[in-house]
C-alpha cells in the first residue's frame, strides 16, 4: 500500500464552490481506476473545522506502483496540472490499515489527516508498532469508515489518516470535508500491519 497526497492552498476569497463543481464533474473518473484502493476528495475551508488556509487536498491509498504511475504520468493528474500548477506530491510507504465499523457506509462526511515528524533516537520498530496501534485505535471508534498509517522514510515523518462518517471524528489533525469517495480497490487493501 502506498499514500499520497497534494495540496493546492488557495486564495482566502477564493469561491470554494469551483472545486465542488470541479469534483461533481469529474469526481467519478477514478470511480474504476485500476490499482487504486480509495481517493477521497478533500476540501478545507478556512474557518471551518478551525482551518487557517483554502485547500483542495484529495488523499490516496493506492494498490498498486503501477496504478499510481498511471494516474500521475499517464493524463488524468496532467488535466490538474493545467489548471492550477504542478503541486508538490507528498507519497508515503503503508504500514497500516484497517476498516472501521461504518466502512459499509454510502457516504463519509470528514477526514482527519495527521502528519508528524520521527524523533531522533527512538526505536523505529516501536514507533511503528505505535501507529499500527493507532490505526487500530481509529478504526475502532464510533463512525470510523477506515484508518491508515504510513510514513515517508526520508522526511521520517509519519500521517495518520482517519475518514468519518459523521462530522465529530475522535482523531486529532486536520479535519477536511469529504467531497466525493472513489474506492475501485478497497477489498484489495491489505488489511492490519504492512510488513
């Protein structure tokens, strides 16, 4: 499993209901996309669930190298690209995820992405088995559709990311409003701990 994720920080007035219309419209595409375990559609707004910034930020679990390959080099990011500028792609390597009680859910209404830096001198193998646990943790709480941990091994830096199915999640971090929810591989997720 591997997670990604990009964010294009907008103007503070700019009208937020352009990227709702822009995933209204194409938000579907990925609704089949090989490879790809989920990509939620996120948006910030500031002010709303304490945020300081305008942000379109869609999170991914992907499957699949070759299926997030496809999606980067192949068109589909390029339309925005052409639209708002080439965004940093952050990527992380999976080293948990577990489905919540409310995975059967037909619509999520927040997620909650918390990134946070490795400590020098600690033991790596318990500051994994730490998120492993917080993913499970996550995932056991009420209305948790599911949760996952991953870390970037050159920034040492772990994201903990949570999708809710209701507005009051029990996680800490950034809370975005879930726009659209595209999961073509999500039984193909490996379940528990990644290695």
């Amino acid at each position: 499993m591997h997670a990604m994720q990009y964010g294009l920080t907008l103007p503070g007035d700019y009208d937020m209901d352009v990227i709702r219309g822009r995933v209204a419209r194409v938000g579907h595409l990925l609704d089949d996309w090989d490879g790809l375990g989920f990509k939620v559609y996120l948006l910030r707004e500031r002010g709303v669930h304490g945020s300081p910034v305008n942000q379109y930020a869609p999170f991914y679990l992907w499957n699949t190298v070759e299926g997030m390959n496809r999606f980067l080099w192949g068109g589909a990011f390029q339309r925005l690209v052409d639209d708002f500028g080439r965004p940093e792609v952050a990527q992380w390597t999976g080293l948990a995820y577990e489905e919540g009680g409310s995975a059967g859910s037909p619509a999520a209404s927040v997620a909650v992405r918390r990134r946070q830096r490795i400590p020098e001198g600690g033991e790596l193998s318990a500051v994994m088995e730490e998120a492993v646990d917080e993913t499970r943790r996550l995932a056991g709480e009420d209305g948790a559709v599911f949760a996952a941990a991953a870390v970037d091994p050159h920034r040492w830096e772990l994201v903990h990311f949570s999708l809710w199915e209701h507005d009051a999640p029990k996680a800490d971090g950034d809370v975005f409003q879930v726009l659209h929810v595209s999961a073509p591989g999500r039984d193909a997720l490996p379940r528990g701990r990644q290695w």
